[in-house]
C-alpha cells in the first residue's frame, strides 16, 4: 500500500512507455491480504506478473486460491498491500481514487461470467455504456455499432438483454469491453456460462481481437479447453504462483520480443 | 441521430435515471404518489389558505381599513374636540382628510304618536364620506337633514320629504321635536357604522365633536397617520384614543398566517414521510442494483458519477410525484380562487410562493432522501459489488 517515493522516478525512467513490447502492466512480489471475519486473509502471497500487449494469458487454479485478487489488481480495481503494481511505469498505489477510475477506463476493459448487461439498455446501448457520460453520443454510437457488427451482432442492435441468447449477451459484453480501446481484456470465466459451441466462438473472438487490436487478454478459467487456447497458463495455489506453462514466453520473466 | 437523440446524449444521467425508474414501476410509482401527496397537502392548504386570506382582508379593506377614528382619550378633561383640537389633529396627519362628527341619539317621531330612536351624525359636509344617491346637498347646509338610503327605505323617504325628530336628554325624557327637510339619500355602503340620520354641526349649537374621522389613501397611511397622531397626543397622558382597523388587519393577517403554516407543516409532515418512502425505495434499487452498480465503476464511472446518477434518478421521483401533485394542488387551488376570491385565476402572490414553494420542497426531499443510498451506492468497492 505505502509506495517508495525513490523508486518511483528510476523505475519509470527505466522501463519507458513507448515500446510496444514493454509490459503494459507489472507486477513485483506483490502480496494481497484482507480482512473477512475479523481475520487477514493472505489472497496473494508474493507474485509477480507482467502482461504484453497481444499476450493471452489464463489463470487457473482451485477456488480461493486467488485468482480473482490477482484479477482485480490487473483491473485496477483493488491496491496491492504490498509489492509494486506499475501500468505503463507507474506505480498504481499513487493514484488517487479518481486517477484509478480514469486509467481503469482509458486501459482495462471487463468481461464477466454473469455478463453483467443492464437489463434496461438495449445492446448497442449496453456497449455505449462506458461512454455515455463522455457527451460524444454521435461517435460513440459509432464505435459502439461498429463493434457489434466486429462481434457479429450487427443485426441485434436494438434488442434487450433478455432477448439475447448466453453467448449473444457475452459478446455484447466484450463490444463493451472494447469501447474505450483497451490495451487489457480482463475476463472473469469469460465461457463459465456457456456451451463449448458458443466458448469457442468467444475465444476466436479473443484471437481475432489480439491480432487485429493488439488487445491482451488475461482469463481466469476453469476450463481446461479455454487453458488450452492461452499463450501462457499461470497456476495458482494457495496465493503463490505454482507452475508456468509457457508456450510462447515466461510469465514471470515477461514475454519475448 | 435524431435531434431527441442529440439532445438526451447531453444529458445521460437523465437518460440512465429515466430508464431506471421505469425499470421498477410500481415501486417508483408508489414513491412518486407519497410525494405527490405531500406536495397536494402542503401547496392545497397553503394556496387555499392565501385565497382565503387575500378574500378577508379584501372584505376588511371594504370596510375601510384605510380609515382612523379618533375619540378623546381618558385624560382629556372636555371629553369632545373642540375647533382647536381639530386643527392639531389636522396638522399631526398631514395631508391626509379629516373630518369630525358628532354623534347623539334622537328620537324620530313617524306619525303623530310613534316615536323610535335613531342615532344622527352631525357633521359639516356627508359629501367627504359618502356619495349621494339622490337629491343634492347644498353648498351652504345648515338646516335639512340627510339619511341613509337604508333608513329611507324603511321610512319610506324621498329628497323633500320632512322628518321630525327630538333631542334626547339626560333623564330619559324627549326634548322639543322639530321637523327637519330630507335633502338628500347618500348612496349604500359596506362601510362600517354607517349611521342614520346626518344634521349639519351647526345644528348642535355648541360645535363641539365626539369623534375625528382621518380618511386616507392606503392602508400603509392610515398607519402612518395613527402613528404620528399617538406620538403627537399620547406622551404621557392619553387625550385621544386613536383606533384604526389597521391594527385589525395585522392581528387578522398573523393569525391565518399562522394558521396556514401551521397545517402547511402538518402537510410536510407527509412529506417527510414521502422522503422516507423515496429512501427506502432508493436503498431497495441500489441494493438490488449493486452487481451492476459494480459493473459502471468498473467501466471507468467515478464515485461522483454514479452520485450524480442516483440523485438524478431520485430528484426524477420527486419530479414525477411533484408534477402530478402541482397538477392536482392546481385544481384544488383553482376551486378555493373561485370560492373565496371570485375567480379561479385570482391567484394571490402568497398562494403562488406556496405551489412553487411545494414543488421545490417536493423535490428537495427526494434529493435529501436519495442522499444516502447514493452516497452508500457511490462508495462501494467495486470488488464487493462484483463478488457475487
């Protein structure tokens, strides 16, 4: 939580922003606890991560053994308690509340098991949804159909949520994901809820995104299938990073050129 | 993108507020209609309770509120004004008219052997008080009579018919009748004491006056005068008893002012009530709503975004239930105009600060009570609200 004000300025000044290959966001022994029940919970205990642009990355690992911590801090949505967490150089324990919401936007986007679609938006409004508050309704519907017909749904723009079947809902919610063009798709068992037919078409989907966009992927996954597909497979156990299984670079190493 | 299109993406807290709260219907509703209701009471009564206001002091400035009579005070040995008095109660109120009177009861002899007593004015001009209906006073009047057209008409009196009327005494007995012409029948008022029969002052014998009436243009005067005619007179000893029904008016206006705020704040009880409806339908729909609350903080929505949405969403309940109560309140407002004031559109200032007032405390409660489910909503980790 407490970051080094002298390490700050040596670390941006080594690691640059501009090279497509430098990790979009790094981790270094970086621990998570949190209180439950009156008792600390060490969720991570000690890991280091760095995520490339294009990678694809699965994280696996029984339930509780901190994958979705793991997730949350690559999402900006939580602080490591201690351990370094730099996107692009910088270390993400300085932002203030409102600096992390902006980066959160301007690099992440999410996709979720439960899709999370609100009920009340039609599809292309659900997509807009990230960019309703930026007053630019004419682009952003735009990009927003735009995106739908990427994701082959060109044709259910105005329909509801509940009128869209499970894997039409995921791909409402990656469109989603993708209008602020993020640099990292974070995706919380992303086929958790669907059939394999439909997963695969979500991870083509994936592919199709890493080469045409070079968005990175990271996926916390059950499934062996979904595993399979990823560049890189990080095992979790109990707050640790257990094994690596690398097809293309080492996690803890950073990806190769 | 159609203009409607353009237009709502400049406001998209409107937008987002707006579908929500037709997304719970009934519930919205429900909050709206306790709103609602509280708007109805507290703008019914208070505009009601204006008209009603506004319509008795019409009635008492009818009366003429604009008048002050002035007797000789408990400390004034002569107990009636004399010419020099006059005109130190003329310079006192300043441009303002006076005139003085006497006031005696006589008895009025119809034929030969019935008599009944009035009460006659004597005075040096009716002309300065009352509009005359028919017949004419002369210029010089020292010894016809004039009367009230009531009295003409139960006496059956015409300008150049005569009246005999007698001075009463002191013991209970008649003095000397004497017949008196009728000149003229001054024209009906609603002015208070009007009285019967009018003589010339000449006709007391002795010019001595009971009473000074100061007639002026306004209300605010007629204060002013009364004011200036206390300091003059009253320091220390009491030579005149000013009365104006001023004072009246002020009494009248505290106490139905107090009255209405009184059952205007009975009213806001309800809406208090209303705000706590609001509150508790406002933590239902954050509650209910706080996966995807999670989802928007995600996506890059700040804590003040999604304050800013809940409070919309809250103030649009309030709106809601506002609109449709100012709608009824205006009927009701509208009925108590044609009743108290003769016109549904006589709206009196008093009464349109009451419908305004009720649509901004409408809506003010809705925002005061969408506060802190917003609030709560706003600081959620979004990591809780995701969790599942």
């Amino acid at each position: 939580m407490t970051p080094d004000p002298d390490e700050d300025g040596f670390d941006a000044g080594t690691l640059g922003e501009t090279i497509a290959t430098d990790p979009i966001i790094r981790g270094t022994d970086v621990v998570k606890e949190y209180e439950t029940g009156g008792q600390i919970v060490r969720a991570l205990k000690g890991v280091d991560f760095s995520i490339a642009p294009a990678d694809f990355v699965a994280v696996v690992g029984p339930s509780g053994s901190g994958k979705s911590t793991l997730l949350n801090l690559l999402g900006l949505l939580d602080v490591a308690t201690s351990g370094e967490v730099r996107l692009r150089g910088e270390d993400v324990s300085t932002f203030t509340d409102r600096e992390q919401t902006r980066k959160r936007k301007e690099t992440i986007g999410f996709v979720f098991q439960s899709f999370y679609l609100i009920p009340t938006l039609t599809a292309l409004e659900n997509v807009e949804m990230p960019r309703m508050l930026d007053r630019t309704p004419t682009k952003t519907r735009e990009r927003a159909t735009q995106l739908l017909e990427r994701v082959g749904l060109g044709d259910r723009l105005d329909h509801y949520p509940d009128e869209l079947s499970g894997g039409q809902k995921q791909r409402v919610a990656i469109a989603r994901s993708l209008i602020n063009d993020p640099d990292i798709l974070l995706a919380d068992e992303p086929t958790g809820n669907l059939d394999r037919d439909t997963g695969d078409q979500i991870l083509e989907l994936f592919d199709e995104l890493r080469s045409d966009e070079n968005v990175a992927v990271v996926t916390v996954t059950h499934d062996d299938y979904v595993a399979e597909a990823a560049d890189r497979v990080v095992t979790l156990i109990d707050g640790r990073i257990r094994d690596t299984e690398s097809r293309r670079a080492n996690f803890e190493e950073g990806p190769d050129p | 993108m159609s203009l409607l299109r353009r237009l709502t993406g400049r406001f998209p807290s409107v937008v987002i507020a707006r579908r929500n709260v037709s997304r719970a219907r009934t519930r919205s509703l429900l909050a709206a209609a306790a709103i609602m209701i509280g708007v109805v009471a507290i703008a019914g009564i208070g505009a009601g309770g204006a008209a009603f206001k506004q319509s008795q002091l019409d009635r008492i400035q009818e009366q003429g509120a604009t008048n002050v009579y002035v007797s000789p005070g408990f400390d004034k040995e002569d107990r009636h004004f004399d010419r020099t008095d006059l005109m130190r109660i003329d310079e006192t109120v300043g441009g303002a008219g006076i005139v003085a009177t006497e006031s005696r009861s006589m008895e009025y002899r119809r034929r030969s052997n019935r008599e009944r007593g009035v009460s006659v004015t004597y005075l040096d001009d009716p002309r300065r008080l009352y509009d005359v209906a028919a017949g004419e006073i002369p210029k010089n009047w020292r010894r016809s009579a004039v009367v009230s057209r009531e009295f003409a008409a139960d006496n059956d009196l015409e300008p150049g018919d005569r009246i005999v009327l007698a001075p009463e005494t002191d013991e209970d007995e008649t003095g000397e009748f004497r017949a008196y012409r009728v000149t003229a029948v001054l024209a009906e008022t609603q002015a208070f004491g009007v009285d019967q029969v009018y003589l010339p002052i000449e006709a007391t014998g002795d010019r001595q006056y009971g009473q000074v009436r100061i007639t002026t243009q306004s209300v605010e005067e007629a204060e002013a005068a009364a004011t200036a005619l206390r300091e003059e007179f009253n320091g220390r000893k009491d030579t005149l008893i000013v009365f104006e029904l001023t004072s009246l008016v002020r009494l009248f206006t505290s106490i139905v002012n107090g009255i209405n705020l009184f059952l205007a704040g009975l009213g806001s009880l309800s809406l208090l009530v209303a705000g706590v409806s609001i509150a508790n339908t406002m933590l239902m729909s954050v509650t209910k709503r706080r996966e995807e609350i999670g989802v928007l903080r995600a996506v890059g929505y700040s804590k003040v975004d999604i304050l800013r949405i809940l409070l919309v969403e809250a103030a649009l309940l309030g709106a809601i239930g506002a609109g449709i109560g100012i709608a009824l309140a205006l009927l009701v407002v509208l009925a108590a105009n044609a009743i108290f004031l003769g016109s549904p559109f006589a709206f009196t200032s008093g009464s349109l600060l009451y419908l305004v007032g009720a649509v901004v405390f409408g809506i003010g409660t809705s925002l005061v009570a969408g506060a802190y489910p917003a609030w709560r909503a706003a600081n959620e980790r979004p990591v809780e609200a995701l969790r599942g």
